[in-house]
C-alpha cells in the first residue's frame, strides 16, 4: 500500500526563487491498483513520480510505502528505488549497456540476484515486452525507436519492484504500439499484482486500465476518484485543456438528442447502448 | 548537478551588463594573463579585490559566484594538493618519499587562489554576457582572421551552440543518472571504484544525445536555408560607449598596479 500526506514540494525551496511544484497531495492506493496521474504539462505529474521514487525528497508532508516512510525509513535512495520503480520519459534515449540482455540485467544485478535467476528474469520480462531471444544480443542503441523503448520498459519491470511507475510510457510511439505496450503492461501487471502509476496524456488507455485517477492542476489535487467519475467532470477536465476519451464525448453529444447513459467510455459498451436504443425505437440491425 | 549554474546569463542592468562584450572578452583575458603573471600575495590581492568590486557591480547574487566556485572546488583541491611536492627546497614535513617545502605550500596557495580567481573572473563575464553577445564579439575580435582565409561565421556559431547547449547537456546527465538510479546504479556508494563505474555509464546515453541533438539542429538549421559562407549583419551593432572607456581606464591602472608589485620582492 501506498499513502501521501500533505505531500508539498517546491523546488529550489531555500532560495527567493521558489517554486511551489505540489501542494497539499493526499491519496492512498491499495495494493495491486493502477492508479493514473493525468494533467496539462507542468502540471507536477513527473515530480510526484519523482518523490514517489525517493529521487526528490518532500518539502512538506510524508509518503508510505507499507507504513514505512519513504527516505526516512530506508537505508538510502537504492533501497527506496528496488521497492519503488520508474521509467522515465522517453526512456530509450537512456540506455547504455552493450547488449538487450545486459540492460534488462543491469536493475537484478544491482539488486545483487545471482546470474541464473537473472536470466529467469530477463527471458520472463521479455515475454511481456514481445522482445524476441535473438534480440538479446544485439546493442541496444542500434534497435528501432519502438524496440528501445520495450527494451527500456523491460529493464523496469525486471527489477520487480512493488510499485512501477511510468511517466508517458506509450509518448511517441504509433497506434498499434501504444496499445501493444500498454497490454504487455497490463499482462504484467496482473500477473505480479504491484501497485502501477501511470503518467499519460492518453485518455483511452488511462480509462481503460486505470482504478483510480489523479487529477492535477499547476500542483493541486483537483481530483482522486475511478475513471468513470473522474471523466464525469468533462467541463472542469475541459477547462484545463483535458481531454476525455472519445466514446465519453459521442455519448454526451447523443445524449442530447436522446437520453443515454454517458458514463460510457468504451466502444463496445457504447456500441451494445446504442443498438439498446436503436431496438426499443424499432430499429433493426 | 541540477543546479548547475556556470556560463548561465544571469540578466541584469548593471553597469558590467551594459558593457561591450568585446571589452569583457579582452579585459578576462588580461586578467588570466595577470592572475597567472602575479608572484606576491599583493598583486593577487589587487586582482582579489579588483574583481570583487566588478562582481559587487554586477548586482548578480553572491549565491550564484558561490555555486561556481563548488563546480570546481574540488578540482581545486586536487591541483594545489598535487604542487606541494613538486617544489625541492627546505622541506617542511615528509611523507616517505615524497615532501612539502616552503615554497611548495606557498605555491600551492597561491595556484588554489589562483584557480578561483580565474572561476571568478570567467563567472562576471558569463553571467552579465549573454550568449548572442559573447558570439557577436567573438565574430568582431577575430575578424582579422577573415583576411587569411578562415571562416570566422563558422568558429562564431561553433562557440554559440556549444555554450548554449552546456546547460541542455547537464540537465540530460541530470535525467539519465536519475534514470540510473532508479535502477539501482551505485551513485552514492562508498565503494570509490562502484561509483567511478556508476558514472561512466552516463556517458554512452550522453554521448548519443549530444551526437543526436548537433545532428537535429544541422539538419534544422539546413532545413531552414542556413549557409555558413553566407555575409551575416547583425540586429545590434557592437559600439564602444564613454562607459568601456571608463572600464579600459580602470584595467590600465589595475594591470599597471599588478606589474608594479610583481616587481617588489614580498612574500
């Protein structure tokens, strides 16, 4: 279990020229939840993440993992990052061993696993990544933008840590990528029951996967609530220049022709209400 | 290394800022030429103290002059650590084989303050030039070099790029160790060869960047019709004002002072 309190953080907090990054962030997740953290940029989400991880240290408030405290009660940063783990923004352009194999290896290894569960490791995380065996020996620097970045996603999850965090993990990347790796993700997920934190500008996938959402405006919490509430508030997520997902804004927009349930936010839900209606009006498929 | 703030223009209206870089350039270098000439603690204290006015003048906070000299302290260190032996004459302490003179200590000083006062003159003229200036000077003071066939636009936006992008570069080294860590990177262990190892596996992920980005900014630079043969004007004409004037006087009698004490015999 996760839980912040009053968590504040301003950077460069000693000086004149202060910035109030985070204000008064309070929320707890249970174990095993997808929680996702959803803003306009500079909005703070990265440096939750960052505190979240142990890399920055709270100005004000406090954070538990497990009702330890995080800095407070670990041995050091690496202590804090085996437990809590992110994968930050375009993680690729991050990577820097010689081969697949050693980069996914190199979060175990420091952890101080021996070689032949590491080996487990990386040949399980690379099943959930669609990296394929052949690929292990290659450099990591000369693989597609697309393999990099499964590459730099399976190199978090082999540290199997109890809370993964990724700050846009599916920027950049086509369609059909986006939603493969935000399944491996999931697959993942599911199978090591952690706690996930997803930063995305991605609405779709943040209502998809998500039990709870974040909502955050230059530092403020204006929202912590499941995705279907959260996404309700469409004027206040529109007045910061959020989106919703699509089938949501289709459904409000029939909505006010007919009445319709507008708490829909996927296709095959909202294909199954509308052919309801189609039906009760005589209409036949 | 978040807080990096060496060669970042810090803008202002003081009277060091309204200066003409050309002035700034040369005035750094006569002060390099005579930190390095000066050989008593007088003439040193005149530089120390000379440089610590201008800095007062350019109303940049002190705090800024302190991180500079933390980027570089242990550097420092290490350098006038290393001049106390490699001076043989009446030896004050041994250490086995190797020992500390005298001379070797005062050396030692003097190289150490030596060092910050460099850091110091280099940090008043970063901070009050802006990066535009810096290059429009560097392109007027070697335009001589233009009559022998060198390509002086090309040396200017080599110098603009590669300052402008120092700070880009330290943010990156910022994020890819951060992203290091999180994977368990022994940054902060106490074993000194785990740590060496730690960072240099900064430097393929760094490497690649700056190769990427001087790659895409070619390219934009290409893209957007940018020929380095071409004869450039400029929006803002460099001018000497009563103010260099001023500023040429004041070195003249500070360089004077210096070569004065240089040839007085004090400690």
């Amino acid at each position: 279990m996760i839980r912040v309190e009053d968590l504040c953080y301003n950077y460069n907090a000693k000086s004149k020229s202060s910035i109030s990054a985070l204000k008064n962030i309070n929320f707890t997740l249970k174990n095993s939840t997808i929680m996702g953290i959803i803003g306009k940029t500079g909005s703070g989400k990265s440096t939750l993440a960052q505190l979240l991880c142990g890399l920055l240290s709270p100005t004000h408030g406090k954070i538990f993992l497990n009702e330890k405290e995080i800095i407070k009660d670990f041995k050091n940063t690496k202590e804090i990052c085996f437990n809590v783990t992110m994968a930050f923004q375009y993680p690729e352009n991050q990577l820097f061993e010689k081969t697949v194999y050693d980069e996914i290896a190199f979060g175990p290894r420091n952890k101080g696993i021996s070689e032949s569960k590491i080996k487990d490791i990386v040949f399980e995380v690379i099943k959930f990544t669609n990296i394929s065996e052949n690929m292990l020996k290659c450099s990591p620097i000369f693989l597609s933008g697309g393999e990099k970045r499964k590459c730099a996603i399976a190199s978090v999850m082999a540290l199997k840590s109890k809370v993964l965090i990724l700050d846009e993990p599916t920027a950049g990347l086509d369609c059909k990528s986006k939603s493969q790796l935000m399944n491996s993700i999931f697959e993942y997920h599911r199978k090591e029951k952690n706690i996930l934190i997803i930063i995305s500008h991605n609405m779709e996938e943040t209502a998809r996967i998500c039990d709870k959402v974040l909502v955050l405006d230059e530092g403020i919490q204006l929202m912590f609530d499941s995705p279907v509430k959260v996404f309700k508030n469409y004027q206040k997520l529109e007045k910061l220049n959020l989106d919703v997902p699509q089938t949501s804004q289709i459904m409000r927009y029939i909505n006010n022709e007919y009445p319709i349930n507008t708490d829909i936010m996927f296709p095959k839900e909202a294909e199954e209400e509308i052919l309801k209606i189609l039906n009760s009006k005589g209409v036949e498929r | 290394m978040n807080n990096f703030e060496f060669c970042k223009y810090f803008s202002g209206n003081s009277i060091v800022h309204k200066l003409d870089a050309r002035i700034k350039i040369i005035s750094s270098l006569i002060f390099f030429i005579l930190t390095f000439s000066s050989n008593n603690i007088i003439s040193l204290s005149i530089i120390a103290i000379s440089i610590s006015i201008i800095a007062v003048v350019s109303e940049v906070p002190l705090i800024k002059y302190i991180k500079s000299f933390k980027s570089v302290l242990i550097i420092s260190v290490i350098t006038a650590f290393i001049n106390l032996f490699f001076e043989a004459e009446t030896n004050l302490v041994c250490l086995g084989e190797l020992s500390v003179s005298l001379s070797g200590l005062k050396s030692s000083i003097f190289l150490f303050f030596r060092l910050f006062i460099l850091v110091f003159i280099s940090s008043i003229t970063m901070f009050t030039t802006s990066v535009q200036e810096i290059s429009l000077a560097f392109e007027n003071l070697l335009s001589p070099l233009g009559y022998l066939g060198i390509n002086i636009q090309e040396i200017a936006i080599t110098i603009t790029l590669s300052l402008r992008f120092i700070p880009v570069l330290f943010e990156e080294t910022y994020k890819i160790i951060n992203a290091q860590k999180v994977r368990g990177a022994h940054f902060d262990s106490k074993n000194v060869i785990k740590k060496i190892r730690a960072f240099c596996n900064i430097f393929v992920p760094l490497f690649i960047f700056s190769f990427k980005r001087a790659e895409s900014i070619a390219i934009a630079m290409e893209s957007r019709c940018y020929d380095v043969s071409k004869k450039r004007t400029s929006l803002k004409n460099m001018e000497l004002s009563h103010r260099d004037a001023i500023s040429i006087i004041f070195l003249l009698i500070i360089f004077t002072g210096v070569i004065i004490c240089n040839k007085m015999k004090i400690f």
